[in-house]
C-alpha cells in the first residue's frame, strides 16, 4: 500500500509566523515546503507605496503564483506543506483592499471571478493551521525582522487584515480540517512543550 500524501497550508496574518512554523513542520515529518513569493516578488515594494495603484498587479500576481504552486504540490507524489494557501488571496488581502477603497469594484469582481475559476480545479488541504496574533505582536515581529518593504505598513492595515482573518477562519473550521494556534505567548525556539503537542496535534490529522 502506497503511503498516504497529505497536503497541508500555514494561514495567518504578515508577521505571525509562518515561515517558521513551514520549516519546523517540513522538517518534523519529512514533508516538502513551498513558500510565499515575498523578496522576488516585483510589485511589493510598489504596492506598500501606493497600495491603490497597485493593489490589483499584486494580488493578480500572488494568486498566479499561488496557483501554480498549489497544482505542482497536489500533483507531486509527495506530502508537502505551503507558507500562506491560495483562498486567503480573496477573502482576506483582495477583500480588506477592496473595503479599504484600495481597488475599485469592477476590478474586484474581476478577480473574484479568476479565483473561482482557477481554483475549481484544485484539490482542497487535508488541513488548515491558521497562526493568530494580537495586532501588537504581529507589529513587534514585523519590526524585528526589518524588511524594507513593510516598515511602512500602517497598524489599520494589519488590524483590518486581522478582523477579515478571524472572520474567515470561523467559516473555514465548518467546512475543512482546521488547527487554530494562538501564537502571542508561543516562542517556537523556547517553548518546547507546546511546539510537541501542536507537532502531536497535526499529526492526528495526517497520521503517518
């Protein structure tokens, strides 16, 4: 019998942990890890400038590379583990810059409309880890790792983000696997007993 191939996304706001949480899992169980295009990406530092002009060229070009990303894994002969999934592209980041008044209507429903066309031909995650945080951790993090392009992020961005994420995840726990992680009080590097039961806790979800 051939083993088990689980597919399984890290969700959660800019700065909560993500990149980290990949690594740590991929490494745990032998998984292969994909992650968000962020340093190559050529409309970031545009977008952060004028997040208007530019809000729909980015979230076209996160939810290209997301796509291809999300196909070559669900059709790899391998469990993998993904740094953002594709549907926090609509309901989060597209959605706040459209309320926010940073892309115009007719641009949204465009995208709305390539999202739901492109991802009805893909497979769904075995699971959802979602990584939440208060917006004054995700501000002291994002900080910390000093990235050019986010040193301007205003806080209302990141609290909108914030509102739209607990929104969604809700919605999410009634129709897939999800893992809600409460991250404010959580060093991965330190906190050893609660880095093994979240470890414990996929792996009741993807047994091996």
């Amino acid at each position: 019998m051939s083993k088990k191939r689980y597919f399984v996304g890290i969700a959660g706001n800019i700065g909560v942990g993500k990149t980290t949480m990949t690594d740590i899992i991929a490494e745990e169980f032998g998984w292969k890890s994909f992650y968000e295009s962020v340093i190559d990406n050529p409309y970031l530092e545009n977008f952060y400038d004028d997040m208007k002009r530019w809000s729909f060229n980015l979230q076209v070009y996160f939810l290209s590379h997301r796509f291809e990303t999300h196909k070559n894994m669900t059709e790899g002969d391998f469990s993998s583990i993904q740094d953002r999934t594709i549907y926090e592209d609509v309901e989060i980041f597209a959605r706040n810059l459209f309320e926010m008044g940073n892309m115009i209507e007719k641009d949204w429903n465009n995208y709305r409309a390539l999202f739901k066309s492109m991802t009805s031909y893909l497979k769904e995650p075995d699971l959802i880890i979602y990584l939440q945080a208060s917006v004054d951790t995700l501000l002291t993090r994002i900080k910390k790792r000093s990235r050019g392009f986010e040193r301007e992020i205003p806080p209302e961005y990141i609290y909108s983000l914030n509102i739209l994420y607990d929104r969604w995840i809700k919605k999410e726990q009634k129709q897939r696997n999800v893992l809600v992680i409460k991250t404010d009080d959580f060093n991965v590097f330190e906190d050893k007993k609660k880095l093994t039961e979240l470890l414990e806790k996929v792996r009741e979800y993807c047994p091996e």
